[in-house]
C-alpha cells in the first residue's frame, strides 16, 4: 500500500514540475528575412526544422518574420538565424550565405 501512495505521490507532484521546468526552456522568436514568395517560405522553414530544438516555425511571406518555438538548452537564436543564412537568405543582421543564394530559384532572387 505504501508503495503505491509514493507511486501516487511521484506522478501527482513530480511529473509536473519536470515539465513546467522543461517549458521554461521553450522561447518564441521572431526573425527578419530576405523570403519573397513561398518557395522562401518552405526553404527557410525547412532550414529551422532541421535545427536540433526547434519545435515550430512558420514565416509569413507577407511580413518576412520567421517565427520560431524553440529550446533554450539545445539551441540559440544565433544558431537559428546562421540555419538561415545557410539557407540563402538574409536573417535581421546576419548576411544569406552567397553561395547557397546562387543555388535558390530565380522567383526566390527577387530582392
């Protein structure tokens, strides 16, 4: 009977605060880019979901944010916006790597 009280107790108490710890890791951000049609937008999504601790990333063809839920303990905002530069594309102050911007599609060249 004692066991299963500290069962009880370990899922009721425990469980919980090991995952209100782990969302305190989980930051939003929102990052400029050079995307000008959606050909830009799978790219450079495709780019952050590659980024291990990305959990969701969504870039508004419109506006040109790229918003991103990611973990604080497995990656930075800095690594995100290198994934996309690497991509071809610019990222607020970090430059599109040229060589991976000569290998996008003419529509995605626009800027």
């Amino acid at each position: 009977m004692k066991r299963i009280v500290l069962i009880i107790a370990f899922l009721v108490i425990i469980i919980p605060s090991m995952v209100l710890l782990a969302s305190d890791n989980i930051q939003k951000a929102e990052i400029k880019t050079s995307a000008v049609c959606e050909h830009c937008k799978e790219h450079i999504e495709d780019a952050l979901n590659k980024v291990d601790g990305v959990l969701k990333s969504n870039l508004e063809v419109e506006t040109k944010i790229a918003t991103v839920e990611f973990d604080s303990n497995k990656t930075t905002l800095d690594e995100l916006r290198k994934a996309i530069s690497k991509a071809g594309y610019h990222a607020d102050d970090v430059k599109r790597d040229a060589r991976a911007y000569k290998r996008l599609p003419k529509c995605c060249k626009a800027d």
